[in-house]
C-alpha cells in the first residue's frame, strides 16, 4: 500500500508536484518526492540541476512519513488450520476419523502407524465431540450446532452432507443400519433417520430423568449411561416411541457404555469398569467390576479385554475373561487426559483431549506400547523470532520452531514437548527457555533446529508466564513469586541466584540497558536494576490504568499490555520515575505487544491484531487492525510479524512499514550530488536513481547505521534532472 510523505522545509516555495525548496539564484532546485510501497518500500527524492551553476551553502529538508491507516496483511499461517482437543476417534480402512472440538472432523491417514498424517478436515461449526460412522458418512455430535452428516467417501475431500438440528446439545452419537442414535446430555436421545442424509428426519425420542452421556445399540435394545441413574434399557421394537424396560444404579456416574454378548461394560467414572448382566433386559444385574485408578469414561471390548480411558491416567487394559473378577493387566499413560479409544486390529486409537491421538500397538496387553501420534492440540501463547525461525510456546503441544523465510508457506522444521503447557519463550545464542507456568521453565539446545535437546527443568515459585534473556542469565516472570532470575551458564544445571517479590502477578518481563521491565497486575510496570542479578532491585513503578499482563521497550519508552485498558506509554528515560505519557484502548484485552521503529503491534485476546502509530507517544493512533482471529502474543522485526494466535497457530503478517529517510547534504561540482540515508539500525537498502521516474538503475547498495550514511553522486554530468531511491531489501 502507498503511503504519503509529509515534508517540512527550512525555506523555500511550494510546486505544483510537490515542495520545492529553492536557494540563492532561483534556477537551482532540489524537488523531494515520496513513495512508500508494499512490499519494498521506497524512499525518494529529485535533483535540478544546471552544471554551469554552484549552489552556495547548503539547504536542508526534513522529510517525514505520515502513515496511512493499513489494516496488517496476513501473508501465511502454520498450521494453516484451527487446532483443539481430541474427543473421539473411529476408523475404517487406514483413516482414523477424529472428533476435535473447535475444529470439526478431522481425518488423520495412519498406513504408517508410527506417522499419521492429516490429509483433510472440516469445520463443522460447533463443538465437535464424538463420531460415528455410517458407510461413506460420518455422523458428527456437535454440541448446539446439532448433528452435523459429512461425506468421507473421499477421505481427502470431506463434504457436508446435511445437518439435523437437534432438540439439546448433541454430545454422543452412534450409527446402526440407516439411523443415528444422538446423546443430548439431559435432553436425552433423539433417533435420527439418515437414509436420505441430505435429509436427516427425527423417528423418536426418549427424555430420561437424568444427564444421558452414552449409548449402545444391540439387537433391538439401547443402553444408555445416565450420569444420574447408572445403565438405563430401551426397547426399540418400536423407534418412534422407545420403551424404558429396565435399569441399574451404579455407584458412580455412568459416561459410557458397550455391550458385548451378555454383558453391558459400563465405564462408570469414579468407580471404575462396571460389569453388568443384560441377557435378561428387564433385570440387568451386576456381576463385577473394577475400579481404575482414575476416572473411566470410556470402553471398547476386544475378546477377553475391556480397553478403559481412565482420564489422566490414561489407558487401562483390563482382563474380563472372568466377568466376576476382572483384572488389570497394564496400561499407558497417554500424557494427557484420555477420552476415548477404538480398537483396529492389532492397535489401539486413542484420542486425548490434550496429545490428540496415540496410536498404540497392544500386541503385548500388559505392555500397550505407543507406535506413534499426531497432535490435534496447540494453543500458541507466545513467539519469539530469531532470524528467519520462530520459536513458538504452543500450550500443550510444546516448543515448535517454524521456518518463516517463506512468508506465505510457514513450515515447522523441529519441536519439542514440554512438561507443562508453554506460555513463552526466549531465545538466546543456542538456547531456548521456556515458561511452563506451574511447571517452571525447560532449557532447550537448539543448536539442531530439526531436533532440539531438552537440557534440563528448574521448578520456581509462583507460576513461569514470561522469560527474558540477558547474558548468561534468564529472568523470569514468576506470578505471585515476582521476578526470579536464574543463571543458565551451565545450561544442565541452571540454578535460582535470585530475585525479588512485588506486590502484584508479574506476568510479562522485557530487559534494556541493565534493567528489567515487568509487568505486574497490581503495580503495572515495576522496573528493576539487573546490576547485580544476585540481588536485582525494585527501582521504580508505574501504576497502570488496567492490568498490565506483557510489555516491549524500546528507547526511552515502554509500551504495556494493559489488559481491560490497551495499550498505555510509558516515559523510562529515569528508570527510578516512570511517567505514563499516553494510551489508548483496545477493543478486547490486551495481552502482548511489540514495537517496531514507531509502530506498536497489540494482540488483543478475542479483538484480534491491532497496530498503532507512536510516533507522538503522548497521542497513539490506530492505524490498522485484524480481527479475524484470537491473538495471544506477538513479534516482529524488519521482514515480519508474528502472532501467536491461539488454536490457529503461527500467523505471518507483513512487516511495519520501514521509516526510509533521504535527506540532501548539498551539492558542488566536485563532490556531485550529496545525500544521506537514515532508517533501522543494520537495514540493507539498495540506491536506485533515474532520469525520468519510469526507467530506475540500481546505484549501490548500504547498510544502515545508528548515524546516518552520507553518499555522493559525482557522476551528475550535463544531466538537467536526476531522481534518487532507497529500496528496503
């Protein structure tokens, strides 16, 4: 997008094309033009010139940029679809089809076990958790959006086939013959006819006394889990008026149920695996049981196994062979919190709601061992950009590190699993630490992008929300507990050397110049002096409007996410006394910043991106904004912007456009044309120059400073005109 210079001038007249300045002998000039464009951006000025004639002294113009409101221009994503947590899991052939809630149904190829790979996925528009299959179709329970009917006879092209509004939130759905039996929690079943599924036409209903979470279908009787009642029995003879005809009370609150020859296997939360007798329907009675160690809810039956989804513990296999007397055989711990599982032959699928889904071989029942997974999950919290990766905290999924030199084809080249869920990063050299909250931090080598190394854990007090590096230290937003600053010289070994407790939550941390900057709830911005990081000190603090949750610093200014009250200014150029010069709201929360030269890039929870001019850091001015999608945090440098944005990823959006500034040092007949080239410190601009603004030719090439570089251009000849750029490379 073009952007429009504003200039002011030390002495001269205006022109019809722009400002002309003009001293002594009025044949002289020197005409300045603008021109800022996406992508390169340009920087420009003209020069007249007659050679018979000497222009005495020197004349300066300031050139300024006056930005253009822009909303930020998302050029790629990773992964490019909307993650969540996996529900439930069938399969059919070797595609494993996934229930995730946020994102609908995803269809995972496993013909490689030990590598499943996502080949498609649909949104289904409400909060996918269980699946079923019914021939090409899949009948998805989808929470208020009801049930959603896809098309999977091309796995790798899925349709919406139709959609049944049901009368409560659909939680469970099974498929028998051309019907679908849908669990709507307490507004008990709905039975749905699917043999038009363009069409899908309710048969009956059954409203139970209850909260129905399961179901079964056998011959012509359902077995629902009632979370109130235990095992309720139906009789289908007739599906349009379903008939109670017995039940059993179990002692803990029955989620789900299989029957499997006489025996209903109910997974009963609390209380374990239930065994119940059903060959007679109208007195089922129980005959065994086993209480998991954490809480059942779910069950498939294969042979003389019951394959039990005990939550955070995971798996538990469990010999029937003895309805009377089950036994536990072994079990896997999925690492997160197991929700369902499906048998296929010698495996066994399982969909977590945290790691997404295992594939595990139970060649060995007492030994379930995992084959391999594909991560349904990832809740990207926090980015930090080094060069041309990002590493991103991505909650449950861990360390990702993204190959982002193709703005529009982000890759992932390498990742690492964290113990707790990643909120942020930071890297340095060949080091990346991780704030895990609770967990503490984890320090990563990443010397390898494709395989970073875990070198150790350091549990602190308080939760680790933010980490910043400086030297051979990290220091650390610890929550309640402060600011911990912890010595990473040996990296196996970190150690706590100290700290320091405030008032409030720090949960945000950024360093410059010796000190470090937090972000505290209740003072706002508390600024410490890092001198002796053995005992950093609370020098100064600034009481925030709001909340203040992250913070970047650059030059004399700090720039807050205030939470409830955006983005607030702060003048640190006396560490010991803030000043808040200005602010301005935001329409969500906000929870991460960055800046860029004089723009200032907010991710504001729910209200998406927004960037603001600061150029007059007493008035911020939006001048853009993406609402399209949650954002967590955010980072930036020359090149690009990155944003974590929750279920969707990484998003790369287009760099803050770069403040090029030509400025005319003088002229003579032998030293030429003299300008100088002002921008961001280490920016590679190449100089073009042409004689009628169509044709350019490139000049030479400079990288920019912390002053400005002065070139001259002594190859002027008898040219009446000539025109200067800088092209941001």
């Amino acid at each position: 997008m073009c952007q429009s210079h504003s200039l002011q001038r030390a002495r001269g007249t205006r022109a019809s094309s722009g400002y002309a300045a003009r001293g002594g002998d009025q044949r002289p000039s020197l005409r300045f033009m603008g021109l800022i464009k996406h992508r390169h951006r340009y920087s420009s000025l003209s020069m007249n010139h007659w050679s018979n004639l000497l222009i005495v002294g020197c004349l300066f113009l300031v050139i300024g940029l006056t930005k253009a409101d822009r909303n930020p221009v998302l050029r790629g994503t990773w992964p490019g679809f909307r993650r969540g947590p996996a529900y439930a899991v069938v399969a059919q052939g070797h595609y494993a089809y996934v229930a995730v809630q946020g994102s609908g149904l995803v269809v995972l190829d496993f013909s490689d076990p030990s590598e499943p790979r996502r080949i498609s996925g649909l949104q289904t528009g409400g909060c996918a958790s269980d699946v079923a299959l019914l021939g090409s179709y899949a009948c998805v329970a989808d929470g208020e959006a009801g049930l959603a009917i896809i098309n999977v006879g091309d796995p790798a092209n899925l349709r919406p086939a139709g959609r049944y509004a049901t009368r409560g939130s659909a939680a469970k759905a099974v498929a028998d013959g051309t019907r679908a039996y849908v669990v709507e929690g307490d507004a008990g079943i709905e039975i749905v006819d699917l043999s038009d599924p363009a069409h899908p036409k309710r048969i009956g209903a059954y409203q139970s006394s209850g909260y129905l979470a399961g179901i079964a279908v056998a011959g012509n009787y359902a077995y629902l889990a009632d979370f109130d009642s235990g095992l309720e029995i139906l009789d289908l003879s007739n599906p349009a008026e379903p008939e109670r005809v017995g039940g059993y009370s179990t002692s803990g609150s029955a989620s789900s149920v299989v029957v499997a020859g006489n025996y209903a296997y109910v997974a009963d939360e609390g209380a374990g695996l239930q065994i119940i007798d059903v060959s007679n329907p109208v007195k089922p009675r129980r005959v065994g049981g086993y209480d998991t160690s954490g809480f059942a809810n779910n069950v498939a039956v294969v042979a003389n196994l019951a394959l039990v989804t005990d939550g955070s513990d995971g798996l538990q296999v469990i010999d029937i062979s003895n309805p009377a007397d089950p036994q536990r055989l072994g079990g896997y711990d999925t690492r997160g919190f197991a929700l369902d599982v499906f048998p296929f032959g010698t495996l066994a699928l399982i969909a977590d709601q945290y790691a997404g889904l295992h594939v595990l071989g139970r060649e060995e029942p007492a030994e379930p061992r995992r084959i391999g997974g594909y991560q349904t999950s990832g809740e990207s919290q926090g980015v930090a950009l080094v060069g041309n990766l990002a590493y991103v905290a991505d909650g449950v999924a861990g360390l990702q590190l993204i190959d982002v030199i193709a703005p529009a084809n982000p890759i992932r080249v390498g990742g690492h699993l964290t113990t707790g869920e990643a909120k942020g990063v930071a890297v340095k050299d060949q080091l990346a630490v991780v704030a895990e909250g609770p967990d503490g931090v984890e320090i990563f080598d990443i010397s390898n992008p494709q395989q970073p190394i875990r070198k150790s854990g350091l549990l602190t007090e308080g939760d680790c929300l933010g980490v910043a590096l400086v030297g051979t230290h990290a220091c650390i937003a610890s929550g309640t507990a402060g600011l911990t600053v912890v010595d990473l010289s040996d990296p196996a070994a970190p150690q706590i050397v100290g700290g320091i407790d405030t008032s409030g939550y720090v949960s945000g941390v950024a360093i410059q110049g010796g000190y470090a900057y937090g972000a505290d709830s209740a003072e706002g911005l508390a600024v410490f002096d890092l001198a002796d990081p053995t005992e950093p000190q609370w020098i100064g603090s600034y009481d925030t409007p709001g909340f203040a949750l992250n913070l970047a610093v650059s030059g004399i200014h700090t720039y807050a996410a205030d939470e409830g009250a955006g983005l607030q200014v702060i003048d640190v150029s006396d560490p010991t006394f803030p000043i808040g010069v200005g602010g301005i709201d935001t329409p969500g929360f906000a929870v991460g910043v960055t800046v860029m030269s004089n723009e200032v890039w907010v991710a504001d929870g729910a209200a998406g991106l927004h960037v603001f001019d600061v150029s007059d850091p007493r008035n911020p001015r939006r001048i853009g904004s993406n609402s399209d999608f949650a954002m967590a945090g955010v980072s930036a440098d020359t090149q690009r912007v990155l944003a974590a944005a929750a279920a969707n990823g990484l998003m790369v959006f287009d760099p803050p456009v770069t403040q090029i500034i030509l400025r005319p040092v003088g002229f003579s007949q032998a030293a030429g044309f003299r300008l100088s080239i002002e921008g961001p410190n280490g920016l590679t601009v190449r100089l073009q120059r042409s004689d009628d603004l169509f044709d350019w030719a490139d000049w030479q090439t400079v990288i920019l400073g912390d002053s400005p570089v002065k070139v001259s251009d002594t190859a002027t000849g008898d040219f009446i005109r000539r025109f200067y750029r800088a092209v941001d490379l």
